[in-house]
C-alpha cells in the first residue's frame, strides 16, 4: 500500500485529490495539510511514502518545503503539483530533490502515473513539463541559469560597472591576464560573443 499525503492550501482541490486516490485499491491517504508548517511538523509521525505538494501557499512556498522535507525523510518521494510552467521554477524544484512536477491542469492519469513511477525510484515529468524544459533551454533567457563562481560575478559586476581590464586586476588585486581569462570562461559558459553580451547576460540574471 502505498501512502500518500496531500499539502495544498485550496479545499476544493485537495477533495478532488482524495477523492481520485481513495479510488485505487493500492494507494491511502497518510494526511492532508493546508500548510507547509503543519506538514512539516507531522511528516515524521505520519511516515507516508509520496507527497503531493503544491508550489504556492501561504508562507513557506513548495520548494523550500520540499527541501526540509527530505532532510527529515530522505527517501520521500515528492511530487510538485504547480501552476507556474516556466523554465526555472520546474528546474528549481528538480533541484530542491522532487521526483515529479505536474501542472495543475494534469489528469488523473499523469496524477497516478506519478505516484506509481516515483515509488518505483524513477522520475516523472509529462510531455507538456518536458516541453516548457525544451522551450526553456532554446531561449537566450535560459543563459541565466548558468552557475558563474565567485569570482567570475565580481567581475562580470566590474564590467557592467564599465571598469577596464585593468581597473577590475588593480581592485582585485589580480593580473589582467587571469581578468581576461575569467572573462573568456564566462563567454564560453554563455555562449556570449562579446563584453555586450555578458552584460546583457548580468541583466537578465539579476545578479546580487
């Protein structure tokens, strides 16, 4: 029998949740929560197998639960049940550890599929999830999903800050040599053509 609680801040939906999984002679519902505090609290005791969990409510969004989610139960299997089709945020909570992510317009079979799939340890994503990934690594906007270290922000900050190669070596105190090599790494991680492009690269990422 597999166990699966339900996190979701919308009545009506959770319902329509137990009511599909009520259904199959081999899945019970473990709980169900309105918030990410209460699941949280309760995940331990009600030891479940899968969960359902939705991205947006009040206060803690799905990531961030997903994530302490499995500090507390590291085998838990977790399904991201969201609204939001863009490229990051399905990315995003791959990388916080769920093992599916379905848009809120999914059927009861994608709902099942998961649920079965991810208990047999494999992940799943639908055919429309894996065409906002597609549509997401075609476009330039997904540049800002590349990692920089460190030091290649500071230094792509100097840049559009205007500073010249040997501005940015004086107040890092590095040679222009390892400036220009930075900068060459970051153009071969983007696939930026020139400074401009690296720039326009520091715009879209917002970077802090």
């Amino acid at each position: 029998m597999i166990k699966v609680a339900i996190v979701d801040d919308h009545r009506l939906f959770r319902e329509g949740l137990i009511s599909l999984l009520s259904s199959q002679e081999n899945i019970s519902i473990s709980g169900e929560f309105d918030n990410a505090d209460e699941f949280l609290k309760k995940c331990p005791e009600i030891q479940t197998d899968v969960v359902l969990l939705d991205m947006d409510m009040p206060g803690m969004n799905g990531i961030e639960t997903a994530k302490l989610a499995l500090r507390l139960i590291s085998n838990l299997k977790i399904i991201m049940i969201s609204m939001h089709d863009n490229y990051s945020t399905i990315q995003e909570a791959f990388k916080a550890g769920v093992k599916a992510y379905l848009f809120k317009t999914s059927n009861e079979s994608e709902v099942l599929e998961a649920i079965e799939l991810t208990m047999d340890g494999q992940d799943f994503i639908t055919d429309s999830v894996t065409k906002k990934l597609v549509e997401g690594i075609r476009k330039p906007e997904s540049l800002n999903r590349i990692d920089f270290t460190p030091r290649e922000k500071q230094i792509l900050k100097l840049i559009c800050a205007e500073l010249s190669t040997k501005e940015i070596a004086d107040k890092l105190f590095i040679s222009e040599n390892t400036v220009e090599t930075h900068r060459k790494n970051m153009m071969a991680k983007t696939g930026a053509k020139n400074v401009i492009g690296l720039v326009k690269l520091a715009i879209q990422q917002g970077l802090d």
